[in-house]
C-alpha cells in the first residue's frame, strides 16, 4: 500500500491519543496489517471486484440504495486497481464509462449511468465537473502506468477533448473579468444538502482538476500531441 493511502486513511480512521506523540509510519502499518483491518480491507475489496460486471461497469450498491453506477466512483476504483496490479480491470471500468458518452453523443462525463438490455442508459447527466475529473485522472493514471496501449489510441481523442472541454472558460475561469477568479466552477457540487445543488469553486474540485490536467498534459507530452490549456497559457507540445 503507497503512503498516500496510508495518509488518507490516518486521517479518517485512526484516532491519535491527544496525550501521546505522534503515531509513526510503523504503527501505522502494524494497525493496517492486523487481521481486523486485513479482513475489513479485503472483504471490501472483493466486494467490489465481484460486483463488476465483465464490461466494467460497477454498481454503487449492493442494496439498491444507489441506482446504477456513479461514474466519479471510476477515480478511487481505478487507483485502488491500479494499486493491486488489476490493469485490465482498471481499463474495463474506465472504458465503460467512455462507452456510455459516445452511446449518448455527450460531450462530458455523466453523472450516473445505468445498464439494461446491454446498453448503457443515463440515469442522471447532471454536469458535474469534479466528476469528470475523476474519470480523466483515472484514464492518464492508467495509461501513465502502462506506457503506450491500443485502448490508450483509441480512446484519447476522446478523452483529450473532453480534457479540453474541462479547462475552457465555461469552468476554468481565467481570464481577465474581475468575476473571473482563476479557479474551475463546479455548478453541482456532489452532496451538497440544504436542498439545491452548491455552485461553487470548492477546494475538492481545484484539486481533482489540476490532477487531472498535469497527468494529462505528462500523456500529451509522451505522444507528441497538444493539450489544450486556459487562456493566457500555451498549448503543451513536447
């Protein structure tokens, strides 16, 4: 396991004696390799391995809670792949969500997308910008990861123009109006509960965006290609 997932998971489950030092990286380690966490970890894990279908797609619930698959999920599921060494898997569940987009002639990553009769329906196409990110990080980690692929040719048209999309002045906005803050907009910032959607230029979403662009740009730069970049900014060419 990397030390960021190591971090992450100090930060959301681990309660630090107010009256002790610091926990160290080794006893952290030995609560994470303990078999409470080693049976919690692995009985989630292949949760959600067996509930991916063999097209990739990944229902959120095993309830119905949830209806269909959040396509956002794709960044966490992709890395935690990514992780474990199941690069095949990683490239089904991202290849899915991508399959429902042209399916629907979509410019941008859907909210949530569900499966009937074989084909892909959209269940929800709320514009969620962070969400998108997700699934584009997750595409440049992959490819980042394996080096040059068919799946990565055939898929980066695609995946570059929605990249573009992400940072033009629709949601990135930079440029030199005064209401224009440098900062991507998300119009519908995921759980947000006082009954409407947030529209804002949350910290989540600054920080998903510029991760998807700088390992975008890095894939852009391997082939010799431009990724669009926001006004005042250069096209990338290696």
């Amino acid at each position: 396991m990397s030390k960021r997932f190591l971090f992450l998971f100090l930060l959301f489950s681990i309660t630090v004696k107010q009256s002790s030092a610091q926990t160290t990286r080794n006893d952290i380690k030995t609560i994470l390799s303990s078999p409470y966490f080693e049976k919690l970890y692995s009985n989630t894990y292949y949760s959600l391995l067996d509930r991916m279908g063999k097209d990739g797609f990944l229902p959120e619930s095993l309830t119905g809670a949830y209806e269909g698959m959040y396509c956002r999920t794709t960044g966490a599921m992709v890395s935690l792949l990514i992780e474990t060494n199941r690069l095949k898997e990683a490239e089904l569940n991202i290849n899915c969500v991508l399959q429902a987009t042209i399916q629907h002639d979509m410019e941008r990553i859907p909210h949530v997308i569900g499966l009937k009769d074989g084909k892909y329906t959209i269940i929800s196409d709320e514009n969620q910008i962070d969400g998108q990110a997700h699934v584009l990080l997750a595409w440049a980690r992959l490819a980042l990861k394996r080096g040059h692929t068919p799946f990565e040719d055939k898929t980066w048209p695609l995946v570059s123009a929605i990249m573009k999309r992400t940072v033009d002045r629709t949601f990135f906005q930079h440029g030199g109006w005064s209401v224009e803050p440098g900062l991507a907009r998300n119009m519908s910032f995921e759980h947000s509960r006082d009954g409407r959607r947030w529209d804002a230029w949350d910290l989540l979403t600054q920080s998903f965006v510029g991760a998807a662009l700088t390992d975008m740009a890095a894939v852009a730069q391997r082939r010799g290609d431009e990724i669009w970049l926001p006004t005042g900014t250069k096209n990338l060419r290696s």
